[in-house]
C-alpha cells in the first residue's frame, strides 16, 4: 500500500496524473487509511497486524494532505483496541509459562510470540510519533485519551520495548510541543529519571534524551528535578563501563543531558564544580546529533569568555583546546562547517590574544597529535582548511593513533 500511494503521490507532485490528480490523490489515501485500520481491527494474527501498523505509519508519511480528523480518530480508536488486545495476549503467554508443563519448545514459541508483541508496540509508538510530528499540539487531545495507556508502560515490570517505546512518544511531544507538554512534567519526569537507572542500554539512551529535552523546554518545572538529575547523570558518567563500546551512545546522550542543564539551569547548579566534569567528557563521538549540537554550545561558551569553561588564569584552556583539535580533525563529523569555522577563529583569536607565556604553556600540555592538528590549523589559509582536515583524517588512520 505505501508503495501505491508513494507512485500516486509522485504523479500528483511530477503532474503527470490524470484528470484532478490533487482529489483523487486524496480519495486514495483516504481509501488506503481506513481500509488498513478497518482490516486491523479484524486481524486475529499478531505477525500481521504488526505489517499492517507499519504499512499504516508509513502511508501517514506519505500522505499530503494530512489525514482529516476523523480518521485520527479512527487510528486513535484503533491503536487502544491494539494496545488492549496485545495486553490480554501478554496475560494469557504469562499464564501459559507455568513450571508444571514448561519445556524448551514451548520456551521457544512463548519467546517467539512475546517478540511479536513488542514488534505490535513498536509500530504503534511509530505511528504516534508520525502524528504527532505531523499534528503538533492539535493531536494533545488524542495524546491525552492514550496516555492511560502509555504511561503505565514506564514502569519496570513491563518490557524494554515497551518502555523505551513510551519513553521516545513522550520525548518527541516536548521536541515538538514544548510548551503543551508542560502539562506532563510532574507525571514524565520522576518515571524519567526512574528509567534513567534502567539496566537496559535502549532505555537509559532513551530517558537521558527526553531528560535533556525536559532541561531545554521544562524551564521552571524542571528545577525541582536538577539536583536529582545531576546525581543520576554522576551515577552513569563515573561508571567503570561508562566509555565501553556497547554504551557510547547512551553516554553521549547523559553528557547532552548534562551540558542542557549547564545551559538552562545554570543558576541552580554550581557550575564552578560541574563545568569541569562536562569538560572531560568532551569530545562525544558516537551519537553525531548530540555531538554537533554539545559542540556548538561549547564553542558558544568560549565565544562568551564564560569564566567556568576557560577557568581562572585559563586553567581549562588545555582542555577546551585538545576538545577543538579533535573535533577539527573529524571534519563535519562531530560539528557543523558553522560551528568548525568559529572554533577556528577561537583558536587563532587565543593565539593573538592570550599572553604568549599563557598560550605556550596551553600548546606545552597538548599531546604531540593535538599539537600537529593544532599547528596545521593555525597556519593553513582558511580556504584550505577543509583540505587539511582530510589530510588530517588520512594521518590519524594511517597512524593508528588514539587522540586521546
């Protein structure tokens, strides 16, 4: 069905459709919408169903217009009916798991069909973030009715799907609508930071977003939560494992966490004794969106003179300069062209600015790579910056070295 009304849509845009492509493009959406949440309500098989919600989330993308109202109110309708059933199914595989007549076969099927329903859920968080992306603060209604629904699944005696999946329909409300979100906060922000401690890595990546989130748009509603926010984000950042492989993107989202409270709740913190920890932190690599975005305000700080990023006497100028030199050296990698452009003028401004003794002691503390890229990118003209950073790159690979 998406790939029917993707070649209408085409036609209709390309106009080489025939007669009023714009009515009948909208007659065939309309048609397809209702006619998968009219099958959905009658499909007993939960494999299918599971098809059926992903070709249904993939059609709302597709369709322009917009899906009228009442047929939101459909897929509303639809999507509790789906939650209800997929919860009395859940009961009855719980029920089945029983010591008296539970062997490896049937542990096998029970597992197999508990996977469905967490693939049933997933797709219904899919299509909830389609609407309300597409729908903004006019779906808060609808949003409101399946909350019952949603919130419940936060909890951890319910699946890691299930609670990543709430967690990440209630972190795109506040991206999209902040402002009506507000309404949440006292409800999502303790089941946040409860899910922040989540032994699962999808879960913890998924809570330390939306608490970013929460930080940048919860204004003063989130500042009866920064003291405990700043004990969860400790908790993870000091961890043993904390760098392993398997948890960099999640640490990368505690360290955005954290840098959005420095941001926007500065005055509640200390940031003399925060600032610093940020500072090691620095560069994150593995989420690229949280990197360019955690580097720009960076180099913002900087821009400022902000007395707690660069330190009294420029103590933490060492540190912000080595974070420069690496970001530099991944290109657009780990920062906007913008945002590589200003720490470039950062960094040659310290150079004409800062007094000699001050910049040579900074330059001394650098490791004999960051000190190469540092030099590299002081002397080169600015129209060959970009070909120096390959060139850069190329170095690193064949060296095999580690920046830091």
């Amino acid at each position: 069905m998406p790939i029917l009304l993707r070649s209408a849509n085409l036609a209709f845009e390309k106009g080489t459709a025939q007669g009023e492509s714009e009515s009948y493009f909208t007659k065939l959406s309309n048609y397809i919408i209702l006619a998968l949440v009219e099958a959905m309500h009658k499909e007993h098989v939960t494999e299918i169903c599971a098809i059926m919600l992903g070709e249904l989330n993939y059609c709302l993308q597709i369709c322009r217009p917009l899906p009228t109202e009442g047929q939101v109110r459909s897929i509303v309708n639809e999507i509790k009916h789906v939650i209800t059933e997929s919860s009395s199914r859940k009961q009855a595989l719980t029920e089945r798991d029983k010591p008296e007549d539970f062997d490896a076969e049937e542990a096998e099927l029970l597992r197999g069909e508990r996977e469905q329903e967490e693939e049933d859920f997933e797709n219904v968080g899919e299509i909830l973030i389609t609407l309300i992306k597409a729908f903004k603060d006019a779906f808060l209604p609808f949003l409101e009715e399946l909350s019952p629904y949603l919130l419940p699944m936060w909890a951890k005696e319910t699946t890691t799907n299930e609670r990543c999946t709430s967690i990440c329909i209630f972190d795109a409300l506040v991206e999209v609508c902040p402002e009506e979100a507000l309404k949440y906060y006292d409800v999502c922000l303790p089941l946040i930071l409860d899910a922040s401690n989540d032994e699962n890595l999808a879960v913890r990546q998924a809570a330390f977003y939306g608490l970013g989130l929460w930080a940048e748009y919860g204004r003063s509603s989130f500042k009866p939560f920064v003291v405990e926010a700043l004990s969860r984000i400790k908790v993870v950042i000091m961890h043993t494992n904390a760098l392993e492989p398997e948890n960099e993107k999640a640490y990368d989202n505690v360290v955005s966490a954290l840098s959005k409270i420095c941001q926007f709740h500065g005055e509640s913190i200390d940031l003399a004794q925060v600032i610093p920890v940020w500072l090691n932190c620095l560069p994150i690599k593995g989420d690229l969106d949280e990197a360019k975005d955690v580097h720009e305000q960076l180099c913002s700080m900087v821009e400022r003179s902000d007395r707690e990023v660069l330190g009294s006497n420029y103590q933490y100028l060492p540190k912000v300069v080595s974070i420069f030199a690496e970001v530099l050296c991944a290109g657009e990698d780990l920062a906007t062209e913008g945002t590589t452009k200003r720490m470039i003028n950062l960094l040659r401004h310290f150079q004409e600015t800062i007094p000699p003794a001050t910049w040579a002691s900074t330059r001394s503390l650098l490791l004999p790579q960051q000190e190469m890229e540092l030099e590299s990118v002081l002397s080169a003209p600015k129209e060959d910056f970009n070909i120096l950073t390959h060139a850069m790159k190329l170095i690193v690979f064949c060296c095999g070295n580690q920046i830091f």
